[in-house]
C-alpha cells in the first residue's frame, strides 16, 4: 500500500467565478485597446517586455505559491506610471489590462509548451489583482477637475494607498483561492496569506512604485535599472526554494527509515503528514508552524527505531501511555541531534501527552502541532489508509470518544471533516 494524494476534483465554484471575471475583464479590455489601437505604443511595449520576462522567470514560493516578482512590479508600475520624461502617461485601465495580459500569455508560453503550464486560479488572480490597481489608478490620475499629477505629494501618497490595496487585494483572492481547495475557514487562510506574501509583497509594491516614479525622471532608463535589485531577491528567493526543496526531501527519505525496517506499514509516515497539513491549514497555522508540523509529522517514529521487537504494524496507537512517551522522547532526542530543529524536536516530544491532564484541565503545555501529530497518526493508525467507510467511521468514533482526555476536540473536528470531505484517498 503507497502514499495519499489529493483526490482530483474540479475547480472549486470560487475559482471558477474568478477565472470567469478575469476572462471577462481581459476580454474587454483587449476589444476595446485593439479597436482603438495602443496609446503611446513604445512605453507600452518597454513594459510588457518586462511583464513578459518576469512571466519567464516565475518562481514557487513557500507552500507552492506561485510568483513573478518582477512581472507583477512590471504591471503595477504601468498601472501608476504619471509620466515618461515630460510625456504624460495618457493609457487607461483597460489598456494596462490588455498590455499585462497579452505580455504574461508571450511569458507564460514556453512554461506551457514544457508542461509547466501555471493554474487557473494563479491567472486569474494576478489579472484580477492588477486590473483593480489599474482602475483604481488610472481614473483619479486622468481626472482634469483633481489634477492630482501637479501634485507630487498627492501623486505620491495615491501611488502608495494603491499599491497597498492592490497587495491586499492579491492577499484575499489567494485566501479564497486556497480556502476553497483546502476547505479551510477563509478568515486563518487570509492571515497567513497576508503573513507569507508581505515580504514579497513590499518588495513588490516598492519597486513598481519606484519604477513609476523615477520613469519621469530617467525616462524608460529606470526599468532596468530598479528591476535589477527585484530580480536579484527573486534569485535569492529561487534559491532558498531550492535548498527547502532538498531539505524537505531529505526528511522524506529519513521518515521512511522505519517503514523499511519493518517499524511502520508503507506510506505511514506521508499519510500522517498529509492529514496533519490538512488540519492545521484548517486550525489557521502560518506557513512557518506548518513546516514544522510536516518535518514532525514524517519523523513522528523515529522512536521506533529503538525499540527490540517492532509493534505490530507500527500501531503505536494500541501500545501503553508510557511507551508511547518513552518512542516520542527517543525520536526527539534522534532530532534534537541535528541541533537545527529544535522546535520540531519539541512537537515530536510531546506527541504522546493527553491533551487534559488527569484533573480534566487543558495541558496549555502541550504545542497544537503535537495535538495534531497524536490524532493523525492514531487516525492512521487504526486505517492505515483503507479506502473503508466503516474502518474510517470506526477509528474516528474512536478519536471522538478519547476527546475526553487524549484528544483535542477541534483537531478531531477538523480531521473528521477532512475525511468526510473525501480529501484523502488511497493510491
């Protein structure tokens, strides 16, 4: 028996609501720039060379977010371009929507010929996002009766309110994005959402700002170069990705140590680890909390290892309270030996604790990514993956019932909608 994996399903109904309004945004805007064909053609192409190869250049970020940095700084910088020089910026909104359009199709073309062609939603959100800072902008901008581009105060702190928006805009169509795959209240998803994306985030915002600004000046010249400090933070960024990556495959490859050992049944330890991510997307853990929880999750037997004679099936579920203290401590102490996982050290160690302590008050003590370690695992435990109604219902009966002092009630709550949700199914 192998892993888990999401079970294909077809786009959630919000997504496809805003794929529809971007399809129908950009589809107006299009029809409308060609039938009167492109204002100031030679600053329209310049930008969309840069939206164009930063849709080349796109990166995935922490929990599979995909970005282009400096396409999305492209796009907001025409959507707030005052001026070229002395030339004043005539293009509308529906313009700055063609243009990003068109210039992230011609980027995104080779990634779709290779195979890597990005999501739906991840399209739709980017031109949803940039068509609300457009036309926001570019309405108040062109206005003759505020002529608010005498004012370079007015101007500027516009440009700033704007891109702010525009970034929290970005920030809840990701939420709802992800809150309709996962299931996840939209409320936790937004907060980490907002969290994950601010330090990209500013740097984008700061830079199609400076971009717009510094165009009056330098003329084209301050596309290159204030995208140059962006594309060299993206490049750090794909880098630090990369060695996560790698890191997170290591971890992979040592969580399987006990299944190879005859310690687990295969896929055990990813099983956990996916009802486990599942759950605490829904409890609203950050992207940090949630890293930890899936290095805990996979590593969770390492314990096991110390053990003479392997538990039947590796049910760790139907061994004695001390015991299963006595494996969390041990596998703690293997991780604690890496001297760079401390906090996961400490999930792993806590993983056998009840969740109320013997006078029935909470154990404030006890981390909730050990709460969820302990019902995934025992979930898991007493399933070990079958796809049986009845199994499922038995073992989460059972985690209903030790809600009394073993589990935490909400984690229970969380897993069994997860399961009824038919999130997880068996390959």
């Amino acid at each position: 028996m192998s892993g888990m994996r999401t079970a294909a399903v077809p786009q959630p109904p919000a997504v496809t609501l805003l794929a529809a309004a971007a399809g129908i945004m950009v589809t107006v805007a299009v029809a409308a720039t060609t039938q009167r064909g492109l204002v100031q053609p030679g600053i329209a192409l310049a930008f969309a060379a840069v939206i164009t190869i930063g849709e080349l250049i796109r990166i995935t970020l922490p929990g599979e977010r995909e970005a282009a940095p400096l396409g999305a700084a492209g796009a907001l910088a025409y959507a707030l371009l005052p001026a070229v020089g002395v030339e004043r910026a005539e293009h509308d909104a529906l313009q700055v929507i063609a243009v990003t359009a068109v210039a992230m199709m011609i980027g995104l073309l080779p990634h779709a010929l290779a195979g890597r062609a990005p999501s739906m939603d991840y399209l739709a959100r980017r031109m949803l996002s940039v068509g609300f800072g457009a036309i926001l902008f570019r309405p108040i901008f062109e206005s003759d009766s505020l002529d608010i581009g005498d004012h370079p105060l007015l101007l500027t702190g516009l440009m700033i309110v704007v891109a702010l928006v525009t970034g929290v805009c970005d920030a809840m169509l990701a939420a709802l994005v992800r809150a309709s795959h996962t299931g996840a209240p939209y409320r936790p998803v937004l907060s980490n959402e907002l969290h994950a994306l601010a330090g990209i985030g500013s740097a984008i915002g700061a830079t199609g700002m400076l971009i717009a600004l510094a165009t009056g000046v330098m003329k084209l010249w301050a596309l290159p170069i204030f995208c140059i400090p962006l594309l060299l933070a993206q490049f750090s960024f794909r880098r630090y990705a990369s060695i996560r990556a790698t890191y997170l495959q290591t971890i992979r490859a040592l969580s399987r140590v006990t299944e190879v050992g005859g310690y687990n049944e295969p896929g055990h330890a990813r099983r956990v680890s996916r009802l486990a991510l599942g759950i605490g997307r829904e409890l609203g853990m950050n992207d940090r909390e949630l890293l930890d929880l899936e290095y805990a999750a996979l590593m969770h037997d390492l314990g096991q290892l110390s053990l003479t004679d392997p538990i039947p099936g590796g049910a760790t579920v139907m061994c004695s309270p001390r015991q299963q203290r006595r494996i969390a401590e041990l596998g703690a102490e293997v991780i604690r030996q890496t001297r760079v996982m401390e906090s996961v050290a400490e999930i792993v160690a806590a993983q056998a604790a009840q969740y109320r302590r013997s006078d029935g008050v909470v154990d404030q003590s006890v981390p909730l990514a050990s709460r969820i370690i302990k019902a995934a695992n025992a979930y898991d435990d007493m399933v070990s993956g079958s796809p049986d109604p009845a199994r499922q219902e038995h073992a989460l009966s059972r985690l209903q019932l030790g809600t009394v002092y073993e589990y935490d009630p909400r984690v229970v709550d969380s897993l069994a909608g997860i399961v009824d949700r038919a999130a997880f199914v068996v390959l």
